[in-house]
C-alpha cells in the first residue's frame, strides 16, 4: 500500500478490516494483523512483532486499536 492515502482512505481501510468482526471503529488483534499482512506485508517479521505492535497502538489498552492509535502506525511507517 502506497503511504501516499488521503485520510479518507485510510479510513476506509481501517473500517474495511475492523468491520470483520463487528465493530468499524475499533481493529481487534486478529483484524489487525488481517490489514498488516495485506496491506504491509514487510512490516511483520516474526510472531512476537505483532504482539509487541498491537501494546504499542493500544495506548489505552482496551484490547483493540481504534483509528486514532492505528493512524500512529501509519504515520511511523510512512516516515
């Protein structure tokens, strides 16, 4: 995925994976790594990197990572 997306379609995005199990304002784990091996394929390297990601964006630690805390993700690999 190019970085170069509006926020719009970043949004899309985002909603188009949360909305797997339900909720399109929040990516569960398994959402989460759903949109980083299709749409970041080289940003996983091994098992604990997803983990270790997910506590990262989770910044309220609620289980989930909402838009807000996944658009920090976006922003890191876009730089």
């Amino acid at each position: 995925m190019s970085m170069k997306k509006s926020p719009a379609e970043l949004k899309s995005i985002f909603e188009k994976y949360a909305a797997k199990e339900g909720d399109t304002n929040q990516l569960s784990k398994a959402e989460l790594k759903l949109l980083i091996q299709a749409e970041f394929p080289n940003l996983l390297k091994g098992p604990s990197t997803l983990d270790e990601l997910f506590q990262e964006l989770d910044k309220n630690g609620d289980g989930e990572v909402s838009f807000e805390e996944f658009q920090v993700l976006v922003k890191k690999i876009s730089q």
